[in-house]
C-alpha cells in the first residue's frame, strides 16, 4: 500500500475511532435526540444529515488542501462558524419546542399577519422548523453542523493541510485534501448511526416519555451550542 | 429477538456511560502525572529519562496556545537517534485522531518541528506530547493549553 493510499485508510479509521470515541460523547445526544423525534423516516433523516455533514468536511478540507494552509482558512472561517453554532443552536431549541408541543403559540391564526414582514418571516421560518416531520431539514442540518468546531475535525484539517502542501499541484491538493475529508466523515458515521438506532430501539418501548425527552435534550443541546459562542 | 434487544441495550449502556464520562472528564488524565512529572512546559522546557536517555522538550512560543503555530524543540541525550523524530500530540481521555508533528535534525541530538494543537470545545486543558525514540520506547509531556 503506498504512503498516499494509507493516509487515506488513516483518514477513515480517525473518523471510525473517533466516532465511537469522542463524536459520541459531543454530538450523540443530539443525534440521539433527533433520531427519536424523527418517526418512521429515521434512516433516511439520518443518511441526509450525514450527507449534509460529509459535503461541509469535504469542502472545507479541498480548501485546506487546496491553500495548504490550516490555520489562514480556520481564522478566516471563524465568524461563520459562529453563524453556524447560532443557527443550530437556536434550530435545536425550536424543533425541541416543536416535539415538546409548545409550538401553539407560532401557529395561532392570525398572529403572524398582525407582525411585519420580517417578524412574520422569523416566526414561519421557526414553525418549519419546529414541523419536525419534514424530511427537509436534515440535509441542511447536516451542512450546517459540518461546520460547528470539533477538535477531531481539526485534527484531520492539519492533516488535509500538510497533504495539501506536500501536493504537486494545487488541484491535487483540493482533491487530496477533499477525499481525506470525505473519508474522515464517512468515517465517523457508523458510531452515530449506531446511537440512533439503539435511541429508535428504546423509544419503541419508551415512545411516549423518551419523545419528550428527546424534545428536552434537544434544547438543552441546543442552549450549549449557544452558550459556546460567550 | 427479546435476547438480541436486551444485549442491544446493556451494550448500548456501557457506550452512554463511556461517552459520559468522556463528557464529564472521569478518564481525563489517568496514569498521566507523577510527582517528578510536574515540571510546567508553559514556563520553560522540561527533561525526562527513558532508561539511561535524557529527553528535553521546550514548546515556543509561550504561554503555549492552542489553534496557534507552535515549534517543538527536542533535545536528546544518550541515544543515537536517526535524522528525524516524530511526536505526537494527544488529549488524555479524549481521542482527537492522529497529531504528528515531525520533527527534523537541527543540530548535534537537537530536534525542531512546527505543529498546531486544536481547540477542543469540552474545555479541556491538558494535553500531552509524546516523543518516540526507536528502540528506547516513549517519553511522555502533559502539559496545560490556552484556548
């Protein structure tokens, strides 16, 4: 096996462990959360979501590989991942309103229209979100938690970069740093996969206390997502 | 299939318990320090033996910040070592994937290599770097980051 092709292998298996051994931990409640509000469409919800985060890391880590350079694309990148833990953050706590069935208030006829166009947006938008059924939200999802920092995903940044910069050409870079990034994600699926299934096992037991459970860590979640900005 | 659901939950269980306490830092830092080991890497280098070896590691610049570039100088005694050394950085109790920094001969048992230590948002502190001698073993530096 040539040193390239082993990266790559090395790329996976940081993705596996990591998986098991610090995604679960960081993002496992979360994904625990949503596989149980999900319903009946969770593999699907899941594999969407999963897409989501796969296309973030492989376009970050073809930027990185592409500029060779970790840190200049991280401080760039600083104030959008900001936005992106603001955003899911407050995206948790609405789809956690939403499964605990305080949403009434975002749905009361004839409230939005007294408001103005923005207020009005604001509170559609938070309805959507909170309508937890829908399938649509979970490849956004995805894109958007691919950016929240993580210091597993940073590890194989530094890795993307020093392959980037080891390139021979620039676009060998972005593919090299692009396909490192794809693998370390796929890499890091089966773990949270695993605890969304053992979350749908037990909530077909449990589906009533743990929906609203999972409603309730949704947005506590979603409360330490933002916290994180302070 | 009630057999194959119960074993499902006592491994899913011990995989909760084991992220939590990751979460909540109970293995953090196991087997890691001892009372000759608490010499502070932000304040100047450190010195340990491997067996008849002297290993000294010095991080500049300080304080030693994470998500910044940072040199590892490695200075060894009594070893022949080759034209290059690799160290590895690492978060007890947390896996944070493989951090190589390699560090290349800079003069007479004298070692150098730029690495960056990322930013983990448990908040967590310690980390450790671990220089690899071949055919001695390893010498392991835990030391306090700044986020």
């Amino acid at each position: 096996m040539s040193s390239i092709d082993s990266v790559y292998v090395l790329m996976f298996m940081t993705g596996l462990m990591g998986g098991f051994g610090h995604c679960i931990g960081m993002c496992g409640p979360a994904v625990a959360a949503y596989s149980i509000s999900v319903g009946e469409r969770r593999t699907i919800a899941y594999i969407l979501y999963s897409l989501g985060r796969i296309t973030t890391y492989s376009i970050l880590g073809g930027i990185i590989g592409l500029t060779g350079s970790f840190l200049g694309i991280t401080k760039s990148i600083e104030k959008l991942q900001s936005a992106a833990i603001a955003l899911i953050g407050s995206t948790m706590i609405f789809m956690g309103i939403g499964i605990l069935g305080w949403r009434a208030y975002f749905s009361r006829p004839g409230k939005a229209a007294s408001k103005s166009y923005l207020t009005s947006l604001i509170i559609k938008s938070m309805r959507t979100i909170s309508e937890t059924g829908g399938l649509g939200v979970y490849f956004p999802m995805g894109l958007v938690l691919g950016f929240i920092p993580c210091g597993l995903l940073y590890t194989s940044l530094i890795a993307a970069a020093g392959a980037g910069a080891a390139a021979g050409s620039r676009v060998e870079g972005l593919l090299r740093g692009a396909a490192m990034l794809m693998l370390f994600g796929l890499g890091t699926t089966p773990a949270l996969f695993l605890v969304g299934r053992l979350s749908s096992i037990m909530s077909v037991k449990f589906r009533g206390r743990l929906y609203r459970l999972a409603g309730g860590l949704m947005i506590i979640t979603g409360a330490i997502y933002i916290s994180r900005l302070f | 299939m009630r057999m194959f659901i119960k074993i499902i939950y006592r491994y899913g269980i011990c995989i909760l318990v084991t992220a939590l306490m990751c979460c909540l830092g109970l293995t953090h830092g196991i087997g890691i320090l001892s009372a000759e080991e608490k010499c502070d890497l932000s304040k100047g280098a450190c010195m340990k033996t491997v067996g008849d070896s002297e290993v000294t590691l010095d991080i500049s610049p300080k304080p030693v910040k994470a998500m910044e570039s940072l040199i590892f100088s490695v200075h060894v005694k009594g070893v022949n070592t080759g034209d290059n050394l690799v160290l590895e950085l690492a978060m007890p109790g947390m896996y944070m994937g493989d951090n190589h920094v390699l560090l290349k001969k800079a003069g007479e048992s004298r070692y150098s290599g730029e690495g960056v230590i990322p930013r983990c948002h448990s908040g967590k502190t310690l980390w450790s770097a671990t220089v690899d001698l071949p055919g001695k073993g390893q010498v392991e530096f835990p030391f306090d980051v700044l986020y």
